[in-house]
C-alpha cells in the first residue's frame, strides 16, 4: 500500500499535503482500475517516481506518473487523440485548461511533419504543438483539485459506451 511505503523515512522529505494527495490520487485510480506497482527511481524527473498502468493488463502502457521531487510534486497525465476530447477540456477549470492550451510545452525543437516527440490537436479551432516530454503536466496537485484531475483522467480513458434502448 502506497500509505505504508510513504511512512518509510526516505519518503520524511514529502510535505504532508503531498503524502496526502499521493495516497488519494493512488486509491481513486485503484477504483478504476488503475495500480502502481511502486515509488521508484525518478531519474531525471525528480528523486522518486509512481508509475500507474492499468490492472491486469499486459501491455506496459503508462497511464499517470507522480514525479516527487526535492520541495514538490508533479502529476503527469498521458493522453493522445486530445483533439477528440476538446469539448470536454474547454469546458475545465483553468489550471487544466492552460495545460493544454498554454504556452508550457510548447514545441520548439522539432518543426515539420516527421517528429515522433510532439503532440498534435486542435481546440477551438486553435492548433496545438506540444513536446510529448514535458506534456500534460500538473504542477503542485492538490485534493482539492483531484476530482478535476480524475475527470480529466476519466474522459480519456473511462469512457463507458452507450447501450441502446429499445
């Protein structure tokens, strides 16, 4: 349990808002059917890092990351085919609304039509280039913003179809 694993002195450096946020954001994921197998190595993304994917599946695809670094904590989200989703992001608060639509992660490096690192899409009209290395990106999470962050979550991957009715 991810509660149990933050109580281990390594993890003494983590604010308790942080502690907090990790734990909720790992049980309402749970819920879904999303796990993490543990808090590793975060590489260059920050001192340790959570990795979630879906349970039971196969495939290693990474759904949602915590980066924990030294004074904080980033939740990554990674989505694809957001322009499918645009309605849906228009209509979120802000702190959401500017990860997609902002300047953060804008694409610089990389112009033209054969770049594997970019995130294409189109909101309102407006096209969108973002460098998948630093997309979709929340800065300082919080549990008072986590049900935003687990709608968002669910649009793009909790998406039950429509049964119809005779």
């Amino acid at each position: 349990m991810i509660e149990n694993a933050l109580k281990e002195a390594c993890f003494d450096f983590i604010s308790d808002d942080n502690k907090r946020f990790i734990t909720a954001f790992t049980n309402a994921l749970k819920e879904i059917g999303f796990l993490s197998q543990e808090i590793g190595n975060g590489f260059c993304w920050g001192r340790y890092m959570i990795i979630y994917r879906k349970q039971g599946a196969k495939s290693k695809t990474v759904y949602a990351r915590i980066y924990i670094r030294d004074d904080s904590i980033c939740l990554r989200l990674f989505f694809n085919n957001v322009t499918k989703h645009a309605e849906f992001i228009i209509n979120t608060p802000e702190f959401i609304r500017d990860v997609f639509m902002g300047d953060y992660g804008k694409c610089k490096h990389c112009k033209g039509d054969h770049c594997k690192f970019r995130k294409d899409y189109e909101i309102n009209g407006v096209k969108y280039e973002k460098c998948n290395g630093v997309t979709f990106e929340f800065y300082n999470p919080s549990i008072e913003k986590l049900p935003h962050y687990m709608d968002l979550f669910q649009e793009f991957y909790c998406k039950k179809s429509k049964i119809a009715t005779v």
